[in-house]
C-alpha cells in the first residue's frame, strides 16, 4: 500500500472518528437539556411555596340569637335594640385576616363583615429589629395597648362583650397611630416582661382624626408559668394620657354645693372653646390560670379609673368632633371573672361581674337633683349619663373542636336608681337584661 493510500485512510478515519464524537456530545447535550429545566422549574415552584408559606389566612364568624326583656332594650351585649324588638337573629362579627410574616416584618389586614356593612378591623404593618432582637416598631390601625380584656381576640373571649366600662372607653378597641414594643428574646430571664408604648389619634378605626391632639397609651406587662406548666400568670399596668377638643367656651365640672351635693359647675370662657379637655385613664389587670384534676380554672380581673370628657347626653369617647359643651367626670369601672373547665372534656361554666360609675362624685338619688348653691350659680343638673351600672353573666361554652364553639350566655343589668328621673324609667331597675345563643365558626 502506497504512502498516499495510507495517508487517506488515516484522514478517513480521523474525520469519523470526530464526526462521532460531536454527535454523541450533541446527543448529551439534548438528554441534559430537559434536566436542567426540570430543576429550575423545581426551584422556582420551592420560592413560590416558601413565599406562599408567609401568607396566612384566618378568620371566625360569630351568628347568634338574642332576646332581651323589653323592646328597643338599651345595651351593650351586641348594641342597642332597634324599637319594637326584643328578639333578634344577628353576625355580631364576621373577621376575615390575612397575615404577611416574614420574621423581619408583618403586614396584617382583618376586615369586619356583619348586616352592618364592611368595617376595617386592623391595617397595619410590624418590623422587628434583627440585630437585639428586643424591640418592633408597628403602625397603622390595630389594637390599643391598654389592659388585658382590650387587645385580647373577640374569638377567644369567654363573655359574648367586652366589659362595659371597657366598651364606653375603647369603642372598637382599635386606633389609629404607632406603637414601639420592648421585649427580650425567647430564652431570656426578661422576656416575660413586655413594655409598649405609643401615640394615636384617639378617635377610633374606622374615622379621620378631629384634633391636632395625640393620645398617648402606655402598657407594661409580665407573663409568667410554673416550671411544671400547671400554672400560668400574668399582672400589668397601663396608663392613657390624651384629650379631646372643645367646641364651645362652655366646660361644666363636678363640685358639691353647701351641703354636699355635686353637680356641674360652668366655666364659661373663651379661651375653653378649641382647648383640649384631658383625658385620663389609669387600669391594672391581673390573670392565673391553675391545672387542676378536675379542671383548668381561670380567674382574671381588671380595673380602670380616670377622667373622662363627654357631653351632658353621652360619656363614650368620641369618633367625631363633639357638638355639644363639655362636660367632665370622673370615672372607675372594671371586671372580675372565673372561668371554669370541667375536667379534660370540652365544656366550660362561666361567671363574670363588671360594673361602670360614669361619675364616681354622684350616686342614686343625687343623680339629677339641683344643687342648694355653688361658688358659681350657673349649673347643669347630672341625669341619667351619670348612672352606675352592674352586670353579673352566667354561661355556658361547649366545644366541639379547634373550629366551632357554642355559647349560651345570660347577661343580667342593674342601673344605680334615681328617684329625680322619672322620664327615662330609672327611678326603678330597667329592663334589660339579655339572653345570648351564639355559635361560631371559625378558620
């Protein structure tokens, strides 16, 4: 075989063997293709998820039956009857939540949906500091940081309500402002211990604010449990300091006349009309709860005193700008409850009182009486604004799971009683107390 001959064939062969080789790296290449795409499609769908897992939703719905003693009943288990009622089916809440949680930060939305249209419950966002991991900054609209019985979840309350004094005092519960909270880390021999602080308009969630004034709500806290777990308690203090624009020159104050007898004196001045009347709260609250054999037992109370600006036909504190003059009370009111589980099952009895005293300088038969003289002579009688209240509630709770609790709850409403105040029936105790059938559903 000749030189030439020979070259050729190793040409030949090279140029095969190389066609080969591409071939087969392409045919890799097409087998790893599909690979690479299923893996990333798995890592994004893994983001996705781990995004998804931030998100929570939650939410209760709370249907229940009522029935009062007498027709258009004024209350606060639910809000006033409507005229010719004493029976009423009605959603006293219908909370839809979602939650953004993302260690650092939390956004949370909750809505209120019942036959009185669609208010906004909580708006606001939260961001923990990571570096101490002591402190968070949250803003918006959410819970006011006074007490216990305030910022505890309406779905987990063992009483249809609130506490009255509570009601009159924190309508809706929620307000509009910035709160920072102080509390160590888990592990910490401080971290019971729970300090926030805030400011806020004053007027309530679901409104603009009607004053250049803020409120300021203080809260210190400590939650505590055994070493064997059987006993869980908790004890804090909180303070309101905050105020209310007036919108007159016309502020009536409590002083007693020559023998005794309050009534409302007037301080009528300019300068009074677009002044601030302060508003002044100071509560403590304490709670336990104790495993015992026959059942967990839970008692809690809670007291609130201070001064509160109102007019001469309500003391609730304002979501708008009062219309009429102010006048100023002073106030207590608070609650004490047991709740009682029977045994390991899923029943609980419960029993609370809570009482209110709109104005602590008048009582019974003072209450819209005229005074003999004041220093000042111009005066306002008190009336029926100025009458203490007395609630003692029994009930029931079974439930039946994680999700679903049924409530029979009787609420039964003693009004301090003025001979003076004919009119409004409250010479005598009103009729009004009331019978709640509640189920609720919750998510």
């Amino acid at each position: 075989m000749t030189l030439k001959t020979n070259f050729l064939l190793t040409l030949i062969t090279t140029v095969a063997i190389t066609g080969l080789s591409v071939t087969a790296v392409k045919a890799q290449d097409v087998q790893e293709a599909p690979i690479d795409t299923l893996t990333r499609s798995v890592s994004k769908l893994q983001d996705e998820l781990a995004n998804l897992k931030k998100i929570k939703i939650s939410g209760y719905i709370q249907s229940q039956f009522q029935w009062t003693d007498s027709a258009g009943a004024k209350s606060f288990a639910g809000g006033d009857f409507p005229v010719n009622v004493d029976k009423r089916f009605k959603v006293r809440r219908a909370e839809f939540k979602v939650t953004y949680d993302n260690v650092r930060t939390q956004v949370v939305a909750n809505i209120n949906i019942s036959q009185d249209g669609v208010t906004i419950k909580d708006a606001y966002g939260k961001f923990n500091e990571q570096r101490l991991k002591m402190f968070s900054l949250t803003a918006g609209i959410f819970n006011r940081p006074f007490g216990f019985e305030i910022p505890y979840s309406s779905s987990m309350l063992e009483s249809p309500e609130r506490s009255r004094v509570m009601q009159v005092m924190f309508p809706g519960e929620r307000d509009l402002g910035a709160m920072l909270t102080f509390q160590m880390p888990v592990g910490s021999v401080l971290h019971p211990l729970k300090i926030e602080g805030g400011l806020f308009n004053g007027s309530g969630n679901n409104v603009n604010d009607f004053d250049y004034y803020k409120d300021f709500i203080g809260n210190i806290h400590w939650n505590s449990t055994s070493k064997s777990e059987k006993i869980k308690y908790g004890i804090g203090v909180s303070y309101y300091y905050g105020g209310v624009r007036q919108n007159t020159s016309k502020v009536y104050s409590m002083h007693p006349d020559s023998l005794g007898l309050s009534a409302f004196e007037l301080n009528k001045d300019t300068a009074n009309f677009g002044a601030i009347a302060k508003r002044v709260y100071i509560g403590a609250d304490a709670q336990v709860s104790i495993d015992f054999p026959f059942g967990i037992t839970t008692i809690r109370g809670e007291y609130i005193q201070g001064q509160q600006p109102g007019t001469n036909a309500t003391t609730t504190s304002p979501s708008a700008q009062p219309a009429g003059d102010t006048y100023m009370r002073n106030f207590n009111g608070g609650y004490a409850m047991l709740v009682q589980n029977i045994g390991q099952s899923k029943h609980q009895i419960v029993v609370k009182y809570d009482w209110y005293d709109p104005n602590t300088n008048t009582s019974g038969n003072s209450v819209d009486k005229a005074p003999l003289a004041l220093k000042n002579t111009a005066f306002a009688k008190t009336n029926a604004q100025d009458i203490k209240y007395t609630t003692i509630g029994i009930g029931y709770i079974f439930k039946l799971d994680n999700n679903v609790k049924f409530m029979l709850y009787y609420d039964m409403v003693t009004n301090e009683a003025s001979q003076n105040l004919p009119a409004g029936g409250y010479w005598r105790d009103l009729k009004d107390n009331v019978l709640t059938a509640r189920v609720q559903y919750k998510f």
